[in-house]
C-alpha cells in the first residue's frame, strides 16, 4: 500500500506537471474573443458607412445619369439638326458637282476658243508684219515722194517767178497800145483744198486696280489686275494713295488675275490697298 | 509496524527499521505531491480551491 500510494503520488505529479493551464487558454480566447468582437463592430461600422457613402454615390450617380439623359436628348436633337445640315450639305456637293462638270465643259469649250483666239492673233501677227513692212516701203516711197515735191516746189517757184517775169515784159510791150493780156487759162484745174495729214487718234487705256503684295526687300509688287484686264508685259502703272503718288511700277510678269511689276521712283514705300492705274 | 515488536520493561518500544523508513518516505512523497498540487493550482488558477468562475 505504501508503494502503491508512492506510485500514485507519481503519476499525480506527473498528470499535474503536464497538465495543460486551462486559465490561460480562457484568457487567451477571451481576449481574441474580445478582439474578434470588436473587429465585428469596427466592421460593422465600417459597413455601416460605406453603406452610406454607396447610398450618397448612388443618389449623385442617379443624378448625373439624369443629368446625362438629358444631354443625350439634346445630343440626340443636334444630331438630327447636323444630319439635316449633312443632307443639304450633300445636295450642295451634288448640285457643285453638276456645276463643276458645267464649268470643266466650259473650261474645254473655252479653251478650244483660246486656241482658236490664239491662232487667230498668230494670223493677225503675221498680218501685223506684213503691214509693218507695208508700212516701211510706204515710208520710203513718202519719203521719195517728199524728195520730188521739194524738187518741184522748186521747180514750181521758179516756175513762178519766171511767168511774174514774163508777166511785166508783156505788161511793158501791152501797155504802150493800151491792151492787157488776157487771163491764162489751164488746162489742169487748180486744187480747191490743201491736203493735210491726218490727225494721230491715242486713246487712254485706262486700267485701274490695287496693290496686292508689297515686296519690299526685292522693290516688287503684285496688284490685283492681270491679262484678263487687258495687262501686259512693259507696262507702267502709277501707285498712288489718295491724291498723293506713291511710285511708279513697271510690269514684269502677268497671270490671268494678277501681275508683278518692279517698283521705280520711289516717293514713299506702297502698300496693299494702294491704287494703281495707267493713267494718272 | 515490525512484526518482532521488543517488549522493555513491560513498554512497547518502536522498532526503526526497513518499513518504518519506507512509510515515511510514503508520508512525506505524499506531503510533497499535496503541496506541489497546491502550489501548481495557485500559480495556474491562483487559489487552491476548485470554483466554477
């Protein structure tokens, strides 16, 4: 009994120094108890105001979506409009189109006509030439013509002088028996007019227009008038303002709207606007 | 507890011997495991009395 009661001594030390501390294991999940439970109500709270903040976003939200709907409406109004707006613009394209293929068919019959114009003025220049020559040989034949007037002019005044000669002879032999000659009678009838040269006829030109372009650093300027107005190469224009005389511009090269010309006898420096014209 | 109890003088003596050792090792084996008890449920429990908390 002794041995048996040491024995059991033995394993109640040994159940007793192994046993687990219960104490400390309620302590320990009490604690993680507590802190689950606060983490429960932090959680809770922090649902509790993001359900909030989900409620506020979801009334803005409801708002912007009205918001936006009524943009779309009236989005959807001008969509309509530019589609309007496109089919008319899409009419004008057709009704260009038909135009421009008039103006392209034009643009061939006119250039037809200004090759035609242009063989034309071809002839007409060769024609010029001819009369240039025309113009040459009636010069030297007037000239010769003049030479033979002078000679007898000449001819004509001594021709003159000598009937005032013979005229007094025959008055000194008539006048002793009281006769005077009669009248000379010819048979060539005398002019009744003197010929005159014809007057010179110039005209005016007259082209007017307006500085376009001023290139100062080069001493040109472009104006607003070209071949189509009856420009030409050589021409000289007046630049002026007002009353007042800018220049004087020397026309160097032509295009059918427009032309440029050098800047000579500068008073003041041109401008766009300025006016041009042949004549001042 | 000897069974060969001496008899002085018409006294009971006690008799030291092998069993009288080992019955006090008993007594004080279990004197060491109470207090030993005792002093777990106090560092674990802090009484030594069992309540229910």
């Amino acid at each position: 009994m002794t041995i048996s009661s040491i024995f059991l001594c033995g394993i109640v030390v040994t159940y007793v120094a192994l046993a687990d501390n219960y104490k400390e294991q309620y302590n320990d999940m009490k604690t993680d108890r507590d802190s689950f439970k606060e983490t429960a109500e932090s959680k809770t709270e922090q649902y509790n105001q993001k359900d909030a903040e989900k409620v506020a976003i979801e009334n803005k939200l409801n708002s912007e979506i009205a918001k936006l709907n009524t943009e779309i409406g009236t989005l959807k109004g001008q969509l309509k409009d530019f589609e309007d707006q496109r089919k008319n613009w899409l009419q004008r394209v057709s009704d260009m189109a038909s135009v421009v293929e008039t103006t392209t068919q034009t643009s061939k019959e006119t250039t037809k006509l200004m090759m035609d114009k242009e063989a034309e003025l071809n002839k007409l220049k060769a024609e010029r030439i001819k009369l240039i020559d025309q113009f040459e040989d009636t010069s030297t034949t007037l000239l010769e013509k003049l030479a033979v007037i002078q000679t007898l002019e000449k001819e004509k005044k001594q021709l003159i002088e000598e009937k005032v000669e013979l005229q007094n002879r025959l008055d000194k032999l008539l006048q002793p028996t009281g006769r005077t000659p009669a009248p000379v009678v010819t048979i060539t009838p005398k002019p009744t007019e003197i010929a005159r040269p014809a007057p010179v006829i110039a005209k005016k030109i007259g082209l007017k227009g307006q500085v376009t372009a001023v290139d100062t650093k080069n001493k040109m300027a472009s104006i607003s008038i070209g071949t189509a107005d009856g420009v030409k190469e050589g021409m000289k224009f007046h630049v002026t303002r007002g009353d007042k005389f800018i220049c004087d511009m020397l026309i160097i090269d032509t295009d059918a709207e427009e032309a440029v010309g050098a800047l000579e006898l500068v008073q003041e420096q041109p401008r766009p606007g300025d006016t041009v014209s042949t004549n001042l | 507890m000897s069974p060969n109890r001496q008899i002085r003088g018409g006294k009971v003596v006690p008799v030291a011997n092998l069993y009288t050792i080992i019955l006090g090792l008993a007594f004080f084996v279990v004197l060491a495991t109470a207090v030993f008890v005792a002093y777990k449920c106090y560092i674990q429990y802090e009484t030594i009395y069992f309540s229910i908390p």
